[in-house]
C-alpha cells in the first residue's frame, strides 16, 4: 500500500515539474515570436509614417508648380 502511494506521488511530482517546465519553455518561446513580430510591425508603420512625413514636407506635392501647364494664354492678347 506504500508503495502504490510513492509511486503516485512521485507520478504526480513528475507531473507537476513537466508542465511547469512545459509552461516556461512554451511561455519564453511565445515570447521570443511576439517581441520578433512586433519589432516587424513596427518597422511597417514606421517606413509608412516616414513617407506620410516626407509628402507633408514637400510643399510641392500638391501644388500645381507650371500654372502655363494646362494650356498657355496670352495675358495681352485677345
């Protein structure tokens, strides 16, 4: 009779340090995929607020620079 409760507690000590390693090995490498994942996020709205920033720079983006552009018109002429 001992000996069925020794070998149940030690099947349940095994038990107990197998999913808690389990946890952490699973826990450190979810981790290691979401700090990579972000840092690849980041870089995106990065490289598309740099571009927003850059077309708000330029005064020229939306501004027709060559207002003869759409047909020239004599200003002393008829």
């Amino acid at each position: 009779m001992k000996e069925i409760i020794k070998i149940i507690l030690a099947a349940l000590v095994a038990l107990i340090i197998g999913a808690g390693a389990g946890y952490y090995y699973g826990h450190t490498k979810g981790l290691s995929k979401g700090i990579q994942q972000a840092k690849k996020e980041a870089s995106i709205r990065e490289q598309e607020l740099l571009k927003k920033i850059k077309e708000a720079a330029n005064p020229f983006s939306k501004v027709q620079v060559n207002p003869f552009k759409k047909g020239y018109k004599n200003p002393f002429g008829e």
